[in-house]
C-alpha cells in the first residue's frame, strides 16, 4: 500500500477500527489483568523467575495474535521477547515497536489500597502495578494490529511489524544495548515506535519527540587517613568534606548554567518554532510545583521551566556526604567525603566526552593532599525525532484520527531510556507513541492507566499501520 487513504476511505476506516476494538474490549482487558498479576519485579532477585514467567505469557498471548514468529531471547539478565510478522507486500517498510515487560517492585504497605498485582477496575479506571508503565502501553498493539487488519481487509500488516519487548527496563536496561547489537540484523527496520511515554493529559493529546539521555558517577575523596583533631590539625590540611563542597558549587554559574567546560559542545539547541510549540502547551507552573513537591522553580537563565526539563542538559546533585552526622558536635577534619552526582544530556551530546568532560574538571579543581576516585555508571545516550520527519508527522494524524480530529501536539520527556540504543545501533528513527497522563503514577502507590485512553492507544496504532507505508516511502526519497 503506497499512499494514504483519503479522507472518505479514512472515515469508513475509523469506524470499522472502534467497532472491532468495541467488540474485543472485555477480552483485551480481561486478559491484560491476568498479564498485570504477574509480579514482574526485575529489581529484586526473588523474583527472577515471575520475570521470565511473564515473558512467556507475553510470547503465547503474540503468537494467538498472528505474530508468524515469536521467540524469547536471553540475556545475561532477564529475558526478552521478540516477534515478527511480515507485510507480504514487498514495498512495505518495516517497524519495530519496543517496550518492556518487568515492572517496579510494589507492596500494599507502600500506599497501594489494594494488592498492586491483583488489577481491580473502577470509575473507568484500572489499577495495578504495570498498568501504565508498561504492559498496558506494550499490549495495546495486539488489539491494535488486530483492528488494523479488520478494518483494511488485510490478513497481515501493511508494515512488516516487529517487536522488541525487554525485562529489565525498570533496572536501567544493563543488557539492552549488547542483545540488539547481537541481534541487530533481526531488529533491522525503517522506524522504531516506543511506547513507554506518555501525553500531556487526557484533554491534550500530544506526541513525545525525544528523550534525555543520562550519565552519572559516584567520586569518592580522600584527606587524612583518619579523622583528625579539628584543633590540631584543622585550617593547616586539606578537609575532603570542604573540597565536596566546593566542588558543587563550582557546578554552575550564576545564571545556573554548567560550569564545566565542554558540557555544552554539540548541543542541538531549540528552534524558534520548537520553543513556540512548547508555549502553546496548557502549563500551570503553580500545579507543577505541586506535583513536584517544591516550593520555587530555579533553572538556566534564558529557558522557560519545560525547557529546562525536556530540551536543556543538566548537572544535579544526588547526594554529598562526609564527616559525623551525628547528634551534638564533633570537632574533627573528617578523613574522606563523597558526592553522586547525576548529567541529563540532550540530542547532540555525546556520554563519552561528558564523562572526559567532567574527569578533566575534577583534575583541575581537586587540591593537593586530596586522593580521589570517580567511577562512572552505564551512560544512556539521548534521542530526538525532527519535527518535520514524515514518519512523525504520520504518528500524530494517526492519534488526531483516534481523539476525533484534535489536534496534536509536541512535548519532550525530561527523563531517559534505551530508545536511543535502539536508535544508534539500527541507524532508524525513533518515534513515541504513549497515551499514559501524569496521572496514572508511573513507579508510586496505586498506579492505574485511564481505559478510555488505553483504547484510544489501541486505535491510534490501528491507524497508524495503514499511515506508515506512504509516510516512510517519503522520508526514503
């Protein structure tokens, strides 16, 4: 199929693709709870095995779908599962839906008011741990590609449609990037779809365009060999404690931006018309504050406060510590400080030269008399999808069709995951289709996802198979 359907075409489409999911509702949902009863924890050793439990049930649940191949890959952790269905149609391109299939550890006496791992539905609403982040957002395209295939008359679909669902997102993905490298010929496509994002809120449909990547170390300084007198000895040694907290605040200038240097080479800066699609957005600073638990915004001079969350880098401080924190005093110069600290990095920085960037800083400003060490975590790499790719443009008419001609918007998501290994490795577009609202509390007590909008997912990936082909075939020439 090579062009997009008009628009009469498109209406008889989108009725037939709500009467199908209309249909099938009560089965999807039901079978998405048994799904959400397995308690999926990756973080936690005990429940290795629920893991890979729930890879199966996912790997069964794809191959009654249609899927012609399905198969769980192991890893040096959690397993994965895979599957594939082919087009047919030797023009069509091909994508590659990711997600994943663990979850977050969760217990009643967290604040849950029911068991997390026993889904209970209420005022349109399903609750459960995972219902948002992510096997409802995963298991939405079975229904979706099934509507997609009633509605067209199509026995397979007008994409050759692959997936990628792994087990260990919630625990930073440590196996992620080696097992699509290792597979990276099965994983070949034209465009990745991930559907671990969300929208702005029920009202305001939007599309996600990119996510920050992240770096982080832990540095560990060293002074006396012990404790000393502070009497004795203090004003005449180096104190490790004062030099950790001379080190924060040499982190940013006045106008909070970072001060080390090099932090900002390479960095994709905003468009004039990104930053205006931004200021359209419905944003209530007053109710961000809210939900983030703070009482004043403080960020880089120049940049609105969703700027500075979704499209600016940032250096932040996780922790700093040293010394007796004991109660009453303690006169002594301690014998060692440490600092976590934490880099959100956007499109055009590279983790590598972050992480020389901030080692030379260290170098530089760390005194004689103070050893040190910095030792570096597994970095996740940023992505961005232009605003003008076809493939994106494709993504949004496809959810303007789902919530009866909105319009779509375009947000950024402050936060970081795989999507762009899938991105470097495959050398494709990455693009977000998510329909979860802040909300659904994503990692917190009673999590839940809004089933209207869940179906609203379903069809937006319904319509989407039929949008692809003419969109990609564009972005190819």
């Amino acid at each position: 199929m090579s062009d997009t359907p008009d628009s009469a075409v498109q209406t008889v489409r989108t009725q037939a693709v709500r009467t199908y999911i209309e249909q099938h509702r009560a089965a999807f949902l039901d079978d998405l709870m048994d799904w959400l009863r397995i308690p999926s924890v990756s973080a936690q050793p005990a429940h290795a095995e629920d893991v890979r439990r729930s890879a199966r049930w996912l790997a069964d649940k794809l191959s009654g779908t249609g899927f012609t191949t399905v198969e769980i890959w192991e890893t040096d952790g959690a397993p994965a599962v895979f599957a594939e269905w082919p087009s047919g149609d030797p023009d069509a391109p091909t994508v590659l839906v990711y997600g994943h299939h663990d979850v977050q550890p969760a217990a009643r006496e967290d604040g849950w008011r029911t068991d997390p791992f026993e889904p209970h539905v209420t005022d349109g609403r399903m609750y459960a741990r995972g219902a948002a982040d992510d096997k409802g957002q995963v298991f939405f395209h079975t229904l979706g590609v099934r509507a997609h295939l009633a509605a067209t008359g199509r026995t397979a679909p007008a994409v050759n449609l692959k997936l990628i669902v792994e087990g260990e997102e919630e625990s930073g993905s440590p196996h992620f990037r080696a097992l699509v490298e290792a597979h990276a010929d099965r994983l070949a496509a034209d465009a990745v779809i991930v559907s671990d994002t969300g929208m702005w809120s029920e009202d305001t449909p939007t599309v996600c365009t990119g996510m920050r990547g992240v770096a982080d170390c832990e540095i560990a300084l060293y002074g006396p060999d012990q404790d000393i007198h502070s009497g004795s000895f203090g004003g005449a040694v180096p104190n490790p404690a004062a030099v950790a907290g001379r080190l924060v605040a040499a982190l940013h200038d006045e106008d909070e931006h970072v001060a080390i240097p090099g932090f900002y080479e390479g960095v994709t800066e905003l468009s004039d018309a990104e930053r205006a699609l931004i200021a359209e957005l419905p944003f209530d600073e007053a109710a961000w504050l809210t939900t983030a638990k703070s009482h004043g915004t403080l960020g880089e001079a120049g940049f609105s406060t969703l700027e500075r969350v979704w499209a600016r880098p940032t250096a932040e401080v996780n922790g700093i510590g040293g010394g007796y924190q004991g109660p009453g005093g303690k006169t002594i110069v301690p014998a060692s400080a440490q600092l976590k600290l934490s880099f959100r990095l956007v499109a055009g920085q590279d983790p590598a030269k972050i992480e020389i960037a901030v080692r030379d800083w260290l170098a530089a400003r760390v005194p004689a008399g103070i050893r040190y060490e910095i030792v570096f975590g597994a970095p996740t790499r940023p992505c961005l999808t232009p605003l003008d790719h076809p493939a994106l443009k494709a993504v949004a008419a496809a959810m303007s069709r789902a919530f009866d001609g909105a319009k779509v918007r375009y947000t950024r998501e402050g936060g970081s995951g795989p999507a762009a290994d899938l991105q470097d490795v495959l050398g494709a577009p990455v693009l977000f289709l998510g329909i979860s609202v802040p909300s659904d509390g994503w990692h917190a007590p009673n999590e839940k996802i809004e089933l209207d909008l869940l179906l609203k997912g379903v069809e937006t990936a319904a319509h989407l198979w039929d949008d692809l082909p003419a969109a990609l075939h564009t972005a190819a020439r």
